[in-house]
C-alpha cells in the first residue's frame, strides 16, 4: 500500500498545528501475477509431497528387503486397466490399498491381489469379495472375488498369501498423469521445467527487493 501525504500550509489554525491531507492509494494487484503464483506454489507443494511420498515407499522397502522381508508394503497404489469394476473403479484410476488382518476382510470388500489362476501369469486384480470361505483343513480364509461389470466370479478362490491388499481410497484417472511422466519427455515437460519456473521466480523477487532496499538505504 502507497501513501501519498501532501501538506497544506494554509490550514494552520490558530493553535499553530498544522493539518495533514492524507491521501491513501491502493496499489492494485496484478491479478494473473497473483493467479500464476498461487497455481505455482500449490503445484510445488503437490510435486513436494508426490517426491515425500515415493521417498518414504522406496525407504520402507528398502529397510524390508534388508531385514529379509520381500511382502507387500503396507500401504500401496495401483493403476486400474480394465473395466472389470465399472462403474465403480474406472479405466486408469488409482486405488491405494492397505494391507490387513486376513480376517478382517468381508464380503463386499475391494481387494487388490495377485492371481492365483496360471492362466493371468501373476497379474494383479482388482475385485470385489463375494464369499469368505474358511479351509478347515489349510486353517486360512480363502475368498471368492468378482468384477462389479463381470458376469461370472473368479475362477479360483484368493488365499491371504496372494492378497496385497484391501482398496481403502480411489484416486480418479490419476493413471493418465502416470502415463505422462513414464513418457519420454513428460517428467521434463510437467515437472522439471513447472519447478525451475517456481525457482527462477522466487530468485528474481529476492533481488527485486534487495534492489529497493539498496535504494532507499542510498536515498
């Protein structure tokens, strides 16, 4: 904010006090600068916390591949590419999953898991339960799973083993971002360069000021 005070001399009183006309000017905002700073920062702070999240994945992995322990994290994201769970999971959305307690898990339930069918060669499946079976002789849950869009259920029931988790939040066509940064090209494009626009902003405003402050210190 800009203030502009002019002094009348002719409106000293009898007193001898001078009066002061103020004049208050508000600097107007520039409204795309203020839009493009704001669209910057939350872009930063959504890559900050993509780049905290896949830090602290590789991390638990690590810390688990080295104690010998090669299962699921706990917390995990897959991308959907079928339409075996339409409408309710959509071609490339993102479901996160959560390991559980195998008897937690119920009929209705989503789960992620890994088929046990030969013929998929081990492709991960996104279903819904639709029975919770107990194998008295094995001692485990086996559960049978089926597509929301699919006619038929699974043709194999899911053991825990194969399980990798149960689906607690969909993320709608985040797959396509996925897409776009595994392209050639596309982490330059959408963050590399997004990120050293931020940066070279911030860097011209810190001089910009240090430029007025040189200025009114010299005056």
């Amino acid at each position: 904010m800009d203030t502009n005070i002019t002094v009348d001399n002719q409106l000293d009183n009898i007193f001898g006090v001078k009066h002061y006309r103020v004049k208050v000017i508000r600097k107007k905002e520039n409204l795309f600068r203020y839009i493009v700073s704001v669209l910057s920062y939350a872009l930063f702070i959504f890559l900050m916390l993509i780049g905290g999240t896949l830090l602290l994945y590789i991390a638990d992995i690590k810390i688990r591949a080295a104690k010998g322990d090669y299962t699921a994290p706990a917390f995990n994201a897959y991308v959907v590419l079928s339409g075996s769970m339409l409408p309710t999971i959509q071609i490339k959305d993102v479901v996160v999953t959560k390991k559980i307690a195998e008897e937690r898990l119920e009929i209705g339930d989503i789960i992620t898991f890994i088929s046990p069918d030969p013929r998929f060669g081990g492709i991960s499946v996104t279903h819904r339960i639709i029975e919770k079976i107990y194998d008295e002789t094995e001692g485990i849950y086996k559960y049978r799973t089926q597509g929301d869009n699919n006619n038929i259920a699974d043709g194999m029931p899911v053991s825990n083993n194969y399980i990798l988790g149960k689906v607690i939040l969909k993320v709608p066509k985040l797959g396509y971002i996925q897409d776009i940064l595994a392209s050639k090209g596309g982490l330059i494009i959408f963050v590399l360069i997004p990120c050293l626009a931020i940066l070279s902003y911030d860097i011209m405003k810190i001089f910009k000021r240090l430029g007025q402050k040189t200025k009114l210190i010299k005056e």
